[in-house]
C-alpha cells in the first residue's frame, strides 16, 4: 500500500492536502458547488483549479475563498443567484461520530452555515485530529452582535462555559459581516442539536458555531493509513 511506504508520518499539512485532493470525487460536473473556509478547504480550492472547466463555479463561505478561487480563474457566483446546490465541501474543527461539527476557528461560520444550509450534501474534509467523541474541546466560536457581548459572556457562564472575544492584533476580530466573535472554552456539548437550537435563540448571537442541522453527511478523515470515509445516515 502506497502509505505504508513511507517512513515519516504525515504532517497535519499533508492529511489536509490528501482530504482535499479527494474531495475532487464529490465535485458534480456541470454543477456549482459550495465551498467553505479554511486551510483544508485552501488546499481542496487549489485541487479544484485543475478541474474548473467541469464546473459553472462556485458559491464561496467566505472573502478569502473568494479570492482564491478567483485568483484560480474559478467563477464565483452569489449565493442569491443560484437555487440548491448539490454538495458543500468545508472544513471542521471538531466532528463527532454523527456527523456534528464545530466550526468556526476561521470566523467565517455564519457563511459557512447559510451555504451549507442552501446545499444538499455536506463533505467535510478534515485530518484525523479533527475526530472527537464529544464536541467541545476545541472552543466555541459564536458570531455575536458586539452591544450584547457582555450578557452573552454571563450565558455562557451559567451553562459552564468561559467565553472571551476574539482578538486580531491587539483589537476584537471584525467578521466579514463586521461583527464579533466570542471562543467559548470549558463546554461539553452532548446534545448539539438541542444546544444549537438554545444558543440560536439567544438575543444577539448571530450564528453558534455547532453544526448540527447542518451536520456533514460524508466525512473524508485524513489519516495515516490513507483517507478514511466516514458516513452519516
Ligand atoms: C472556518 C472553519 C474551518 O472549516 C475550520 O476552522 C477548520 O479549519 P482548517 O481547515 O484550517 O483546520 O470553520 O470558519
């Protein structure tokens, strides 16, 4: 077997690459298709660009997507200018063994979750890291309107959880839909459905970066052994 041969383990660099190559499988030709953000998903971009002319172009989660795909010469469309798409392909931070992910490390969830809800099938591609039993080690990224920051810090902490804001050189992170995003540390999230279904609901959290409506259908894991095929009914 190819991976056998190789001394050295993988890097986490190179599982994404792997995932991201194979990911090329679930693009539908004659199709657009939804891309997200992200290392994995740069390296699944980069891949796409060798198969461009099969496909109309893309919707993009985010304005770093956008512009690589369109420096790769990949159109891309917005997502009002087209109807359901077949497939979205993205990253994780952490993925149960349902399918559930945390999204979000990034800060592009809430365009991520508007393309993946638009899309018919989730592929998310991740290294082998990225698979957890319980979700909630990696912390929680939530898109928070900044005037309610303060009050959502003490929700959180009621249900036991440490958020703080997310900072970029010194000053809070600005999303691509200017707003703010809280890390929330310290949760374990055994229900994502119903946990998603609270923190949505909360006044002032735009998006709670568990995917659980949105839940990947098909993971392709990246692991030592080559690319593992995850399924989820
Ligand atoms: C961005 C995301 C990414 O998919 C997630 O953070 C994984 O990123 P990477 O592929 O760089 O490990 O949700 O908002």
């Amino acid at each position: 077997m190819l991976f056998s041969l190789m001394s050295e383990p993988f890097t986490q660099e190179q599982l994404k690459a792997l995932v991201g190559r194979a990911a090329l499988a679930y693009v539908v030709p004659g199709q657009v298709l939804g891309v997200g953000t992200g290392s994995t998903v740069n390296h699944f971009i980069d891949a796409l660009a060798d198969i461009k002319d099969q496909i109309p172009g893309a919707v993009s989660s985010s304005v770093a997507s956008t512009q690589r795909l369109q420096a790769l010469g990949i159109r891309v469309f917005e997502a009002n200018q087209v109807g359901t798409l077949s497939v979205y392909i993205d990253g994780a931070d952490e993925i149960d063994g349902q399918g559930h992910m945390i999204k979000g490390g990034g800060a592009a969830l809430t365009r991520e979750k508007i393309v993946a809800a638009q899309s018919g099938r989730f592929v998310c591609i991740a290294d082998a890291s990225k698979k957890v039993q319980v979700l909630g080690n990696f912390p929680l990224p939530v898109e928070v309107i900044p005037m309610a920051t303060q009050r959502l810090i003490r929700q959180f902490a009621a249900l036991g959880g440490v958020a703080g804001v997310r900072l970029k050189d010194g000053q809070p992170l600005v999303t691509d839909n200017g707003q703010h995003i809280l890390d929330v540390r310290g949760l374990r999230i055994a229900d994502p459905l119903g946990f998603e279904n609270e923190v949505s609901a909360w006044p002032g959290v735009i998006t709670v970066g568990v995917f659980a409506h949105q839940k990947a259908l098909v993971c392709l894991l990246g692991t030592e052994q080559g690319v593992q095929t995850l399924m989820f009914p």
